[in-house]
C-alpha cells in the first residue's frame, strides 16, 4: 500500500483530484522497472494476508510491532485495505460537537455511495463493502478501540476523553505495559476526534477507480456535513439525541447492499430532509442530497462533480465491477477486470 495526501490542509477540495492523479503517474513509471503498477478499489481482490503481509520496517516499526503482536495484523482488515481518509477542522468545542453529531448521522450512508470491495480470496464476498466489514472486527480483542464504528453520542472534549480515550486507554493497557500504543490515533471508530491538531478523520471511505471518483464522493459528503452543521434540516439539539444503535442498523445494511440498502427508519430520513412512510434506497437518499446541494459544488470541479453523478446513477464500484462479473469468477475474468481498473486509475477515468 502507498499513501497519498496533500502536503497539509487544504483550503478545499476543487482541484485536488489532478494534483492526486499526477502523483499516480509518476508513481507507475516508477513501477515500471519492478513490472508492477498501483490498482484501485479498497481491497485486493486476491491477495492471502495471511502469507503476504509484511511489517513496515522502518519508523514507527515497534507500534506495528505492537499492533501485530496485540490483534494480529496478517488479516484483511488489517493489511489488505485502502481507504479514503478525509479530515475535517473545528477550532473550539461548539464547533466539535457540531460536526461530530454531523458525522455521526451521514457516516451509515457513507458506503452506500463509496463501496469498491465486493470480492475477497477471489470470490464474492458477502458484502459490497468488505473491507468495512472486516474492518469491524479487527480489534475484537480489545473491543473499546473500535467500539461500534459509529462513534459515541459525544459533544466535548471532556465528554470524549471520558467516553473514548479513557476507557480505551484503560483495556488496552494490560496488553501494552509501554504505552506504545496510548495516542489519539489508536481509536479506530470510523470518525476519530483527533484534538491534537483540531480535526475529526472520516475513515470508512473506501478508494475508488481513480481521483476524480473520489474527489466527486468527497464532494457531496463536505456538503451534506456543511448543511447537516448549519441546520439545514434539523436543529443540533435534535442531531445530538439520534442513539447509536438505529446509526449502527443502517449502516450495516448498506456494507451489505450499498447503494441498494433498504432505510426505512423515518425519523433518521427526517434528519436529511425526506419525509417518507416507505423505506428509500440509500442511493435514492444520497441522490435527494445531490439535488439539494450539488449546485454548491458543480462549478467547483466539473470533472470530479461528472464522476459522482455517474456513480449516482449506475452505482457504487463495486456493483459496477459485480455487474461485468455476471459470467463468472474465474481467475482469468478477474484478472482482465481488474487490469482495465489499473488503467482507470494510471488514466484517470470512471470505470464504465
């Protein structure tokens, strides 16, 4: 896996998906004297973790170490993933709770617009968003550190320190005497507060084909938050009190079916300004937000804005790859679908 981020914060999210596909380019010439290239999508499709992972060596080595030692780092929700990370700031606690409870609401959504790993050890896998379910499970041993994905119903730093930091601290303690692994960053929630420098990561995001895919998701989901922090639909006072669990239901459904998860959960449909007494596909959901907001962002970036209305309307990757797999899942079908995906990403184009 390589990283790819911008050299800091940036002001905004228009034009960011040429500087990340510039880098790509660069990267698979690099790769050309190996006879290797970068491939898309949250998971390699069939790699065994199990005998390929291989510890970074390097810095940092003994809190992977650690991490290995602790939960066993050869699985797939460990070694064999990419996802998309988004940060996002706040300066001062109102303004923390405020895009928290934001966060929470949008993120059951989140893979039904971005799920991109729908095989795993080269077969079906029983998700259209493998990784997160995978990614679920990988700190079972110390379940206080990924919690139930979905964060707390927290609103302030103390409130975090005392709900997530502490007790996670705590668990993890009798297995990590050194206190190699006591930072904010071991908190695997699929948001995590990051208070020491002033924003919240959005990890549950799987990659996509190429750039311009994941810049238009990214898009839609900075305005739907902006709108959610604003008030758009519902007061904060009513965005605090949503429980977790009804948060948890919905988003497991869509790691499952993605774009095609049934929500029928009205009061949470009211939350984003739908007024429904039947269920609404998640993909209708994020379609509603699109025409409620992507007039904020269209003139922004054509090219990425282009590429998340295609995926509104012919569905998240990874129904896209399922959908050229209808005639098997044989090593060579594979192999030549995953191939065309290495030249979206090298050529930065949609996978059609």
């Amino acid at each position: 896996m390589i990283e790819l981020k911008t050299n800091g914060p940036a002001p905004g999210l228009a034009g960011l998906a040429g500087l990340f596909q510039s880098q790509i380019e660069d990267l698979d010439r690099r790769l050309e004297e190996f006879g290797a290239r970068l491939m898309p999508t949250a998971m390699h499709p069939w790699m065994n973790p199990d005998q390929e992972t291989q510890l970074w060596p390097h810095e940092f080595n003994p809190v992977y170490e650690s991490y290995d030692r602790i939960f066993g780092c050869g699985g797939h929700g460990w070694s064999n993933l990419q996802s998309v990370h988004l940060n996002l700031p706040f300066s001062s606690d109102e303004e923390f709770g405020r895009l928290h409870a934001a966060i929470r609401i949008l993120m059951p959504l989140l893979p039904a617009l971005a799920a991109s790993s729908p095989l795993v050890d080269g077969r079906r896998a029983n998700w259209l968003d493998a990784r997160m379910a995978y990614y679920r499970t990988n700190s079972e041993r110390v379940p206080s550190v990924t919690g139930r994905v979905i964060p707390e119903a927290v609103f302030t730093h103390r409130e975090y320190k005392e709900r997530i930091f502490d007790p996670m601290y705590r668990d993890i303690a009798p297995l990590d005497p050194q206190g190699i692994l006591r930072h904010e960053w071991l908190n695997s929630r699929g948001a995590i507060a990051r208070f020491d420098r002033g924003s919240i990561e959005i990890r549950v995001l799987d990659i996509q084909e190429c750039p311009s895919a994941d810049l238009g998701v990214l898009m839609l989901i900075d305005a739907a938050l902006k709108a959610l922090v604003k008030e758009r639909w519902t007061p904060f006072a009513e965005q605090k009190n949503v429980k977790t669990e009804p948060l948890e239901t919905i988003f497991l459904q869509c790691i499952e079916k993605a774009e095609c998860a049934p929500v029928a959960d009205r009061d949470y449909l009211r939350l984003l300004g739908i007024e429904s007494e039947d269920p609404v596909l998640a993909g209708g959901v994020w379609k509603h937000l699109f025409a409620e907001l992507g007039h904020e962002f269209k003139q922004r970036d054509a090219k990425a804005c282009a590429a998340l209305e295609w995926i509104l309307e012919h569905g998240s990757l990874s129904t896209r790859i399922l959908n050229r797999l209808t005639e098997g899942l044989d090593v060579d079908s594979l192999h030549f679908i995953y191939a065309e995906l290495c030249e979206c990403l090298a050529q930065g184009r949609l996978f059609r």
